[in-house]
C-alpha cells in the first residue's frame, strides 16, 4: 500500500482515484503560525461521481498499484482516530459570515477566532484486509484516494450539508445530502455567486459522522463503512489537520528585509503538503480560502478577487480569496509575509479606464463564441473583458526592495500585457498580482493564476532582463494555466510556448520595428540554440525527451492513477531542455507557415482550447489542419513526434536550419563586440574598482562567472554574494567552481553553501551537496 520511492531521484506518483470520483470544490479555513511554522485548519472537499469523466485513455499496465484496486491493511485501534484533546470544527472557531461573498466580493467580517491542537495522531481504520476497488464490483467497501504528504490528519467526517438554513430553496431533495451538493456543483455560471455562498454555508454545517481514514508516505485513504460506491460515498467531507515545518510544498524562510514569511515554491510534490487534495490535472475544481495571521503580514493567493484584510481580535486580520475557474490543484498559490505594496507615482485616468475590472458578477456576458469547456463565467464569453487590454495589477516586494520595482519592474507590466493581448487576444484571468519572492527561490519566476512570482535577479541591470522574464511568465496565462497539458511530461505544452512568446511579447511591448525586433530574435535564438547544445552535452539522453511515455501519453490506470516520469528528480528542476526544444520546434513551425498565418492560427487554437487540457497531438493536428495540403511539405504529426518530441539530442530540422541558416547583422555585431574584449582581456592592464562595480551592477552572473574562470581573488566577494543573493541563478556559479578544481575556489564554494543551504529548498541543495561533496 504505501510506496517507498527515493524522493531524489523516482517518478512522482499520483494517487488520486479521479476516475471515480472527482472533487469539484475546495473550501479551505486556515491558520498561519509563524512560530510553530505550520500552517493548520480543515479543508471542506464536495464531491461529483458518475460516468460522465470516465477516463479518455488506460494504460494496459501500471507503474505502482493503485489503493482502488489493491487489498488493503489499515490499523485497528478504536474508534476511528485516537482523539485529539480540544479539537474543534471549523463552525467553532469562526462564523458563516466568514465566508459570504459580499457585494465585491473580497469582504470578510469574521469576529470569531482559536486555534487547533497541532498533536499528530496514529490513524485508525477497523477491519483489516478488504477490496477498495471503487469500481463496485465486490462487496467491500468504496475508498476515496487523496494525494497527501507530510501532513498530519487529524479528524474527517462527513458534513451535514442538509442542516444548512435555506437549502431547500434551490434544491429538490432537502433531505439527501449528498443530492444537496449534486446539484449545488451542477448550478449554472451565471449562478457563482449564489453557489460560492451555499459552498461556504455547507462548509460551516455540523458533522455527521467521523469516517475512516488511514495515510502514507503519498496519500490519504478514507472510507465510510457499509458504503461500497462511489455515488453513495459522502461527498461533502471535512478533513481537519496540520501542515508540518519540514513539508515541502511550503518554505519557510525570510525574506530579503529579514522578516519571517512563507510560500509555496514550486514544489515537485505541488501541494500535497499544504492540503489533500487530487493532484492529477483531470481533476479541475474552483475553491475558496479564508486564510488568517497576524495582521502585519499580507497574504497573497491566486484568487479571482483582490482581497483586503479583516481585522478580527487584536493583532490577527483575516484574508478571503476565490476562484470561479475549475483548475487543477497544483496551481493554487499562497504566499505570506510582510509584502509592501509598490504603486505607481502617477496614475493617469486613461490608465485607470484601461485596466477597469470586469468580475463576471459585473460583466455584460454577450456570448461572443461558444467555449468548449465545462461550465463557468468565462472571460472570452465577456465582451467587455475581451477588449482589456491591460488588466488590473498590483506589485508586492520586501521594503528593501520596493524602489528597484517602482523603477525597474512596475513600468514594464503595462506594455508587456497589451502586447501579449495584441497577440493572443483576451487575458484569461481577469487581475495580476507579481510578488518579488525571497532569494532562496530556486527560478527567475513562477506563473499561477493572478499571482505571479518573480526572483529579485530579474530587477538587476536593465529592464531587458526584467521585461523577457515577466513575458515570458505573462505567456502562462494562456499557455500552462488556461490551456494545461493532461500529461505533465508534456512541459513543452508550457515551457515551450512561454518561451516561443516571450520574444514576440517584448519585441512588441518595446514597440521595435519589423526588422528590430526580427534581429533581436534571431540574437536570442542563437543563444538558445549554444544553450541547447550544452544541455544536451550534459545531460542524460532519457532527460531530453519532450513526449517520454510516447504512445502511452495521457493514459493512466483504471482508477484514475499515474506517474510522472523523473517528476521527484532534482536534477530535472534546473534542466532547459522542455524550453529550448520546444522553443525551436515553434519557431520551426512559425517559419514554416509564416508568422501571421502562425499567430492568427495562435489565437483560434486559444479560443478553441482554453479552459481545457490537452495533449501535443491536439496542438499539432489542428495545427496541421489550416495548412494548405500542397505547403505541408511531409509535415505530419507522426514526423513532428519523431524528429522533435520523442528523440533525445539535438532535432535534425533544426540541426539543417542552422547549419544552413545566416547570421543576422545583430548576431555578427554581437560576434564582433565579443571577439574585441576577447582581444582586450588579454592584454596586462590595472583594474579600476569603479568600472568593476559598473560590471557588477549591469551583469552580475556574467561578471561572476568571468571571476571564477580567470581566477580573480580581489572579486571573490562578488561570488560570495552573489551566491547568497540570487539563488535562482547561483546554482551554476557552484558547479563553474567545482569544475576548476581549485582548492581555493572549491573551499569558497563549500563555505557559501554552509551558509545557505538551511535557506535553499530542497531540490536545489540536494543537486548542490552533490556537486560539492
């Protein structure tokens, strides 16, 4: 039952029984200790089961057993959990009006408060061996399969959703629970809010009954007993637990001012070990969280709305954020802390009228297309919100760091999302938040739903850097958020076109002319393409792969389980290889079609597929449709799988196209510019100190890199800290000083991760401690 895998280096595993039973809504209540670093509370969980999600496609063989088709031992002890002194349900601890979306939907009037024991539990289920298959075909009884890691559970029952005042009046059966929530998920969009509202009234609703539960290293198993189906399980359970301060889907640290905060970082593991839930992508559901800490921090998520604070007792502020979008739970995003808020020192009435917020409650909904995606208030449904240009933003960072956004990075949000509307069309969220994450964050940026996070290495130097980086994460809105892939091997369907569009996104947000900005391309290409050689040198073969599982993509076990191939790998985290490839393979198709054939294709594919997910062969196909059959040029989608997505080292298209094609002006100027200080570097001259601090400023990384390869004691100091600093880029600085094999260099290197790597998350110390030791 419980799988042991090496955390460092296996696939990841995903046991969710989504095949069955699909959680529809998440209503998540919590507390944040930053003491205790914890986080704890209860998740409210409403279920839809039936044959309307059968999966699309099953695998004849499965990589791990599932918990739905497995025997099963659980532990015996009486009764169900061993009791937990003073725990309490969610109605204890605060009021309905907590969750009540208000007239704007970002108020919350708690005045109710307490705290949860954080006492960890020995789970125990009576009985001992039985059938969980949830297909029904025996007598045993029907378990529910939840990913879960690192979290201690410490109560679940089912909720009395037919307890709430006025349920009867939009359901036809009052009495039977689980017809209640049938029908509340079943409530059509225009309907959101009145079905947020009825969410957060059932989550406040009494229990009526504890349900057997037991957990293992990756998931939370939890029948009722004498319930053999997946329609007859309760579905609408609590689940009351706590977060611990080692679970790594959270990090603790602090932030650049030195003040305590917590994010969630990017996890491999995504956000089993931040609350239960079905990790794999089929599972799309919207939520709702009233989250609340002490109130000099600010917590920030990837909700719909732009929630302000609650003051409820003294020192504590209650936050309450929402999402109206079904989307898989690997995108929901929290981040706390003492963020400060960087606003424009002018705000022109011409901008405030262009970034106007339409929340679907507002908008005028004149259906402008039909979407094909389940029911919800859609953006490209909203005739208002598809001519917004710029939609509403806001800058968070550390206050030591407030003057470099206010300079660097808050001018730049405007032109970079109209010139990602002018390509792709309408925005699919409707605000954006962009937080300056602490500099233990192991990337440049993370793009989740409204909320994106940037490293402080994007704000040093010139907006260049700035500018390509929040493009290219701008570019998920559409690519990894609104359209996903339903096999995460397939990266590419992410990576591969934020990339592809952050060129294109900055090209035109720079407003550069046609050949400008053609020019810079072909510059950036032909650094991509050096990059792509040196990964493919370095790198395993089995690692290049953009479509691993082959014929096999998208296909999962009977209940609904998966892996994810090299998903626990630290070394995967920092490989390019899902962006470069898929980068090139774009451009390829781009160049082939043209690109305004390219891009006006872009933007049906988008309309089409928003809201859904899809896999390579859905891009391709419709791709390859709207060419005209005597341009093809043998270009199939078997050819594309072969030469590009199924094939490690470099694709041979793109091996002919460079050795074939001519360097631009810009490419050979650069290839001048180059070669001079090449010429100039080496002759003997004196160092001034002042023109070392300009390097720095402008090209820290560079710089650095320069230091360690000629071996420039006096700038040591530099590597230290840049090491320290800027974490998401430091990590190649260790191997450049390993690979030197100087003593010195190699005793700078170790000192430097002695000092950081309480600091660093997991998988980048762990790909570190391998290069050092």
């Amino acid at each position: 039952m419980d799988i042991k895998l090496d955390p460092s280096r296996d696939d990841l595993p995903l046991m969710a029984n989504t095949s069955h039973i699909l959680v529809k809504h998440y209503v998540l209540d919590l507390d944040v200790d930053f003491e205790s670093q914890i986080i704890e509370g209860t998740i409210v969980l409403f279920f839809e089961s039936g044959n309307k999600f059968k999966k699309q496609s099953s695998s004849t063989e499965e990589t791990y057993p599932s918990e739905s088709n497995k025997a099963c031992k659980f532990r015996t002890p009486e009764p169900c959990h061993i009791p937990v002194t003073n725990t309490r349900t969610v109605s204890s601890k605060m009021g309905y009006n907590d969750f009540v979306i208000c007239g704007k939907g970002e108020k919350d009037t708690s005045g109710k408060d307490g705290n949860h024991d954080n006492q960890e539990q020995a789970s125990g289920i009576s009985s001992s061996k039985y059938c969980c298959d949830a297909g029904n075909h025996g007598s045993e009884d029907f378990l529910l399969v939840l990913d879960c890691c690192d979290l201690s559970v410490l109560k679940v029952e089912e909720v009395d959703v037919a307890a709430v005042p006025g349920i009867e009046k939009f359901t036809r059966s009052p009495k039977l629970r689980n017809q209640i929530v049938c029908e509340l998920v079943a409530l059509p969009a225009d309907r959101w809010r009145e079905q947020l509202d009825y969410y957060a009234r059932c989550s406040q609703a009494p229990g009526c009954g504890e349900l057997l539960f037991d957990i293992d290293t990756w998931s939370l198993q939890i029948r009722k007993t004498g319930v053999q189906t997946a329609t007859d399980f309760p579905h609408a359970i609590r689940i009351q637990y706590t977060t611990k301060p080692q679970g790594r889907s959270v990090t603790w640290t602090s932030d650049q001012s030195g003040r305590p905060c917590v994010y969630t970082m990017g996890s491999p593991i995504n956000n089993r070990a931040l609350f239960p839930c079905q990790e794999p992508p089929v599972a799309m559901s919207t939520w709702q969280a009233t989250v609340r800490a002490a109130a000099s921090f600010v917590v920030l998520m990837s909700g719909e709305n732009s929630a302000k604070p609650t003051q409820l007792r003294e020192g504590c502020s209650s936050w309450h954020y929402y999402v109206t979008m079904p989307m898989p739970a690997s995108t929901f995003t929290i981040a706390v802390g003492s963020w400060t808020e960087t606003k424009p020192e002018i705000c022109s009435s011409d901008d405030l009228a262009t970034e106007k917020s339409f929340s679907p409650f507002e908008a005028d909904f004149r259906y402008v297309g039909v979407c094909g995606h389940m029911e919800y208030p859609c953006r490209f449904q909203n005739a208002s919100a598809t001519t917004q240009e710029i939609i509403p933003h806001r800058v968070f960072a550390p206050v030591c760091l407030k003057g470099a956004c206010q300079e660097t990075l808050l001018p730049l949000i405007p032109p970079c999302l109209s010139a990602a509307h002018s390509v792709l069309g309408t925005h699919p969220f409707s605000r954006l938040d962009v937080l300056i994450v602490p500099a233990n964050f192991p990337s440049l940026g993370m793009a989740s739903p409204h909320l994106v996070f940037l490293s402080q290495s994007t704000l040093t130097g010139m907006s260049q850097f700035c500018g390509t980086r929040l493009c290219h994460e701008i570019a998920h809105a559409w690519f990894g958020l609104a359209i996903g892939a339903r096999d995460w091997t397939e990266e590419w369907l992410s990576e591969g076109f934020a990339t592809h569009l952050e060129d294109v996104f900055w090209a035109k947000a720079q407003q550069l002319a046609p050949h400008e900005a053609r020019e810079q391309r072909e510059l950036r290409a032909c650094l991509r393409w050096r990059r792509l050689q040196d990964e493919v040198r370095n790198s395993p073969e089995d690692m290049q792969v953009l479509r691993p599982n082959k014929e096999k993509t998208g296909h999962v076990s009977d209940s609904g389980s998966s892996v994810i191939k090299h998903g626990l790998n630290p070394d995967k985290v920092f490989m390019q290889v899902h962006y470069l490839k898929g980068y090139f393979l774009l451009r390829f198709l781009a160049r082939r079609l043209g690109d305004d054939t390219y891009f006006s294709f872009l933007r049906k594919f988008v309309h089409k597929f928003h809201g859904q997910l899809i896999l390579s062969q859905d891009f391709l196909q419709m791709l390859l449709e709207s060419i005209p059959e005597e341009r093809r040029l043998e270009l199939s989608v078997e050819n594309i799988f072969q030469d590009w997505l199924e094939s490690s080292g470099i694709p041979q298209p793109l091996q002919r196209e460079r050795l074939a094609g001519a360097e631009c002006g810009l490419v050979r100027q650069v290839s001048a510019e180059v070669a001079k200080w090449v010429r100039v570097n080496r002759r003997p001259r004196k160092r001034k100190r002042k023109e070392t601090e300009e390097v720095l400023e402008k090209v820290r990384h560079r710089w650095c890199e320069l230091v360690v390869k000629h071996k420039y004691t006096e700038a040591y100091r530099h590597v230290e800290r840049f090491l320290q600093e800027d974490q998401a880029m430091g990590i190649y600085l260790y191997g450049e000083l390993m690979v030197s094999e100087d003593a010195r260099q190699q005793r700078l290197a170790r000192r430097c991760f002695e000092l950081s790597k309480e600091q660093m998350d997991r998988s980048s110390a762990e790909v570190v401690a391998e290069m050092l030791y």
